[in-house]
C-alpha cells in the first residue's frame, strides 16, 4: 500500500534551494505539512510563503546542521508548530571536490560534517518521538557517488558511503518498530552544487524531476533508490572497473554531487 502523506508532518534539510526546496514543494501539494530547515532564512520565509499561497502549510527553522544543538533545537521549534513529526528527509549536503595538494584536512571534515553528522543530528532529532509512537518515516538523501571511491571525489564519496552504510543498518534495526527507512541516491541534478561545472554530466536532471522520482519512491516505500536508471548501470560497471580506465574519464575541473 503506498504511503499516505495528506498531513502527514514532514520536516526537510536543506530547503532553502535545489532538490530541497522542490521537495518541500511537491510534498505540500500532496497535503503534507512541512517544516523546512537551513541557514538562509530569506530563501527559507519566500518559499514558506509560496507554499501557503498555493493553498499548503509550511514553517521553518533556521540550523546549521553540522551544529547539533542548532538541529535538535530547530526540529524541536518545528515539532511545537506542526504538533508532531512524522517524517524526515535529512537532504542538506555540501559538494565541496577533494582537495589532496596541500591536503585540506578541514575540506574533508566538512564534507562529513554535513552530509554524515547533519543527519545523524537530523535523526537524532526525531527519533525519540516516533519510537514512541511506533510510527515513522527517516529519509536521506545520498548519491549514486556513494558507490565507488572517484578521483576528485574521494570525500564526497566518503560522506555518501557513510550515509547508505548506516541508513543499511538503521532500517534493520527500525523495522521492528513502525519506522521505514529510505536512502535516495540520485546522479546528477541542475543545481548550485553542480553550477558552472565544466565536465560531462550525463543524464542530468533537473531540481523537479529529481524530487518528483523522490517522492515517488517515498510513496512505494523503497529501501533504496538509485536513479536515474541509465547512470546506476554505469555506476555498477564503474564498481569492477580497473583504476585506468577510472583514470582516463576523470573529469579535470573537479566537483562532486
Ligand atoms: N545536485 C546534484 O547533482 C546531486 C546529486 C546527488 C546527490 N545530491 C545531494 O542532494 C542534496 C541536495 O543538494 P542540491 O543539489 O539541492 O544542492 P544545493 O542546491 O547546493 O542545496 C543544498 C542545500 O543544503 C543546505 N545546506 C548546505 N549546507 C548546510 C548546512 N551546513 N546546514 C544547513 N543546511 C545546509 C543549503 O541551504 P542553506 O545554504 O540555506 O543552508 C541548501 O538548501 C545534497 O545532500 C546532495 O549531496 C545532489
């Protein structure tokens, strides 16, 4: 049976742009109630605004994710203004390409900080609550990157291995107790994270479709979704290939997603 999302109280990560903002969207016009978490409140209070004059409700929360106390307290002022949090979808996430001469340490710490802890700060939020009731529904967003370590893209990587690793483990461990779990891994998306980068993009898809194959899979429940199909069968054929021919498609101009 599909999920059920009129009313449902959902809170997203990252809504200030890109993938989380359509979610926020799309997932408003479907009768849930979101409340939308990131740092730059005037993106955060238009879009607020645009989902209540298209007849939805919506309330944000400013965080900085890599901060713990910022998310609990963030997800807390949501939960008093939605009454409840049904949903998750941990979506915030930087893109920052590896930096290996001088090696930037602080780079790689970020990426984890964001994509790895922001979640875990995101659950750590929500959990509680929905263990109580014996209901709930965690989300992340991850990358079809998290399958194979790339050159340039080694962090970024890291970050997203981390993030499906986990998400792996938690579903087990939380399907005795009403809550679902999916990790989206999507390719590549038109948004800033992917900007004026100057290297082949294949499949590329735009901020709408992506959240729209998202919510998709949200609906049916998926473990884990890998889209779009074309860049997942490369994706596997990349895990088994030799490091030279790795080698010879790594982009120069290096940005992950
Ligand atoms: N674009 C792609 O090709 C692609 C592909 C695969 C996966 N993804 C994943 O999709 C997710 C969304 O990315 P996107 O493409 O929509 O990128 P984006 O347009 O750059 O949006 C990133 C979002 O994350 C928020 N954010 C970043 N750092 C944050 C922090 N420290 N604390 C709170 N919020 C933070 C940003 O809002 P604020 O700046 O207001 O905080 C923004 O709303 C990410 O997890 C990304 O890794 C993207």
């Amino acid at each position: 049976m599909p999920y059920q999302f009129d009313q449902k109280a959902v809170v997203i990560t990252g809504a200030a742009g890109g993938i989380g903002s359509e979610l926020a969207q799309q997932l408003a016009a479907k009768g849930c109630r979101v409340g939308l978490v990131s740092r730059r409140e005037d993106r955060l209070r238009t879009l607020c605004e645009q989902i209540s004059a298209a007849g939805g409700e919506a309330v944000y929360a400013l965080a900085n994710v890599d901060e713990r106390d910022q998310v609990v307290a963030a997800i807390d002022t949501v939960r008093q203004r939605l009454g409840r949090i049904d949903m998750l979808i941990s979506n915030a996430g930087v893109g920052d390409p590896d930096v290996i001469q001088p090696f930037a340490t602080e780079k790689f710490e970020r990426l984890m900080r964001v994509n790895w802890f922001g979640l875990i700060y995101s659950i750590e939020a929500v959990l509680p609550e929905m263990l109580e009731r014996g209901d709930g529904y965690l989300v992340a967003v991850s990358s079809l990157r998290a399958y194979r370590g790339l050159p340039g893209f080694a962090g970024y990587g890291a970050s997203k291995a981390a993030v499906n690793t986990f998400m792996e483990g938690l579903r087990v461990d939380l399907s005795d107790h009403g809550i679902h779990v999916t990790t989206l891994c999507p390719g590549f998306v038109q948004t800033a994270m992917t900007e004026g980068k100057d290297f082949p993009k294949p499949w590329m898809m735009q901020p709408d479709d992506a959240a729209r194959r998202m919510v998709a899979a949200i609906a049916r429940q998926r473990k884990v979704h890998n889209f779009p199909w074309q860049l997942n069968v490369m994706t596997r054929l990349g895990q088994v290939m030799p490091d030279w021919v790795i080698r010879r498609m790594a982009p120069r101009d290096r940005a992950a997603n």
